[in-house]
C-alpha cells in the first residue's frame, strides 16, 4: 500500500513538473513594432484564443518582478500574463501610454481571448487605466488598481468595467480608493485592505483579485460556470468572522455582489443589514467619516504650507523658507505621531496616512522643485525625516 501510494504521489508530482515545464516564462522580450518596448511574459500551458490576458503596468516599469507578482494568480487561472518594463508613475504619463499601446499591439502575437483583456496598475498607473479607460471600452474586461484611484478631473464615470482595487491602510492614497469604491455602486467592484503602505499588494492578493474577475465573467456569462470556484467563495464568506462588526458588514456587502445570480445570497443579505443596522457598525462609520474629514483638512493645511514654502521671493524681497520649528508646529507633527500609536488601529492608521501623505512630498514630489536651493532642500529633508513612518 505505501508503495502505491508513492507511485501515486510521483505520478502526481511528474504530472504537475510536466505542465509546469510546458508553460512559458520570459523576462524580457522586446515587441515587435517597436523594440525599445520591452514586457515580461507568462503564458498557461495550453493558452489558446479562450486564454484570458493580464498587462501589468508597473509604476517602476519593474517588468519580471510585477509578473512574478501576479504569477501565483494566473497559474491557478489559467491566466497570460504581460508586464511592462517601460511603464512608469510620477512622470509623463505618455510613457506610460506608450508602453500600454505598444503592449496592446504584441498582444495579436499572444494567444489569448481578445475579449477578456485585463489591465492592472499601481499609484500613477492605476490612475492611467481610468484614462484610458473610454478609449478601451470595447477591448478591457476589467481592471485593477492599487493604491491610485480614478482622476478627479476626468468627465463624470460612465460605464466602467468591473473593478478590483487594493489600498494598504497606511497608503495615503487609502481614502480616495474607499471614495472610488463607494462611487463604483452600480458596476461590479471590490476593495481589498492590506495592512501596510502605499504599494502592491501580495501575491495573494492578486490570486483574489485573478478569481473574483472570473467570477464576474461567469456572472456576464462570458465563460462557463465553474461550480468549484462558486462553491469556494461562499464557504469563504460562510466562514470569515473577523471581530471587526464594520469589517465584517462590508465582507458580507462583498460576498452578496459577487455571489448574486450565482448562488442564493439571501442570508448572507439578511446578516449584512442586520449588521449595517447595529449600533457598533453605525459608530465605527461616524468615526471612519470623521477621520476622513481630518485627513481632507490636513491635506489642505499641507497644500498651504507648501505654498509658503515655496514663495521665494515677496514683493521683490528674497524669502527664506519657514523654519523647521514653524512647520512641525504648523503641521501639527507631534499630535500625528502620538496619535500613530494609538490604541484603536483605525485612528493610528489615520495618523500614519497622514505622516505618509507628508512624507512623499518631502522626501520624493517637493525637492525636484527645488533643486538650485540648498536651503529648502536642507528644510525638506527635515521634514522628511520627522514624518517617516514610525
């Protein structure tokens, strides 16, 4: 019996070495329009015109390490995968375009479902897919952002894919994808929360989102129902029990949308509004609004000092910048740091966005500015230092 069952186990383990040899890894392959346009691939074993399609648009243009990222995901989806390696945030976002375009066009040499193309980005280029986004509406499936949310000068939303986002809850980008989420009613979405910064999720994280896009395709009827990957997202939902009552309530909202026409999601409707009705879940969602007005008028008074700061010269007289002491008092940066320890996680979190928020600008967004004045650059990395994260 123990040798059968080792005769099993490597006929198994052959097996999974076999497919696993048969699909197809390149870290860099350069496109063929345009070789100064180069991507990271994964393709299944087996990818064929019914094969979804993932472009990662790294902000760093970080093109193996964001396809590796995704991998686990796509593996257990059975998922193509191309990542650019020119893609980039915080810069002109037309090489970020450029990089999107020419993917695009590689992608007729990719075996894969044209109608099931997926694009996902992190800070500036998750921002970008909601740019391109009315352009592609006959050609993207789906999307996934982290860490960066729609622009809020683009015209009013009007038909958006199905969305999956990830905020870490120190990102001080987190309220804004809790806005997009909130403004996403209507159309197919999910916000995952991490604990950590500004960022990528884990690779977990995209083997969520991976499936759940998947789910939404059985919900379009665009693929077939796989009954295994239904049944597993509602004992998912049947056994998470964070103690968390507001946590809980949108897990619940979550499981209801993504279940619903696939599953009978009438109890688990029952137990979100039972929970949305509690005095524990109404209390958190004050406290949370209340958070998030502070962090709205922290972002201003930063907005201010920014605009001190950089006044060099009034009426015609040279200026130097505030004084360190002026901009932690100003800043209120002792108050945020005390309250980054605080016992409840929502108000040290708050307080974290809120140095992070500071930070970013100090360290990496303000000293481009001011790179002929060593003065403010002095005063900068200051403030860098006093709002690292704790």
């Amino acid at each position: 019996m123990r040798r059968l069952g080792a005769l099993v186990l490597c006929g198994l383990l052959a097996a999974m070495g076999a497919s696993r040899a048969a699909e197809r890894l390149d870290d860099k392959i350069a496109t063929q329009a345009d070789p100064g346009q180069q991507y990271a691939l994964y393709l299944p074993d087996g990818a064929s015109a019914r094969t979804p399609l993932l472009i990662v648009l790294d902000p760093r243009g970080r093109g193996a390490m964001a396809r590796d990222l995704v991998l686990d995901g796509a593996r257990a989806r059975g998922w193509a995968v191309m990542s650019s390696w020119q893609s980039r945030s915080d810069t002109q976002e037309g090489i970020t375009l450029r990089a999107l375009d020419a993917l695009l066009r590689e992608s007729a040499r990719v075996p894969h479902d044209p109608k099931r193309v997926y694009l996902a980005g992190m800070s500036g280029t998750a921002k970008t897919l909601w740019v391109v986004q009315p352009v592609l509406r006959d050609r993207i499936a789906g999307l996934i952002g982290s860490g960066g949310a729609r622009p809020p000068e683009l015209p009013a939303l009007q038909g958006a894919p199905p969305f999956f986002g990830f905020a870490g809850t120190t990102d001080f980008n987190f309220q804004e994808m809790r806005a997009l989420d909130d403004a996403l009613a209507g159309t197919p979405h999910r916000l995952r929360v991490f604990d950590g910064p500004h960022g990528w999720p884990a690779s977990d994280g995209f083997v969520q989102a991976i499936a759940w896009m998947d789910l939404q395709a059985m919900r379009a009827q665009r693929i077939p129902r796989d009954e295994t990957l239904i049944d597993a997202r509602m004992r998912t939902c049947a056994q998470e029990a964070t103690p968390d009552p507001l946590d809980r309530w949108r897990e619940l909202d979550a499981c209801v949308r993504d279940l619903d026409g696939l599953r009978d999601t009438a109890p688990l409707r029952a137990q979100a509004a039972a929970l949305a009705a509690s005095a524990d879940v109404q209390r958190l969602r004050k406290l949370e609004a209340r958070l998030r007005d502070e962090e709205a008028r922290q972002r201003k008074r930063f907005d201010e000092w920014r605009t001190r700061f950089g006044a060099r010269f009034v009426e015609g007289r040279e200026q130097p910048p505030p004084s360190h002491a002026t901009t932690v008092r100003e800043l209120r940066i002792a108050s945020l740091r005390k309250r980054a320890a605080d016992a409840d996680p929502r108000i040290a979190q708050s307080a974290r966005r809120q140095l992070a928020w500071m930070h970013a600008g100090a360290a990496s967004y303000l000293p481009p500015t001011f790179a002929d004045d060593a003065q403010r650059l002095a005063e900068l990395k200051r403030l860098a230092d006093a709002t690292a994260p704790p």
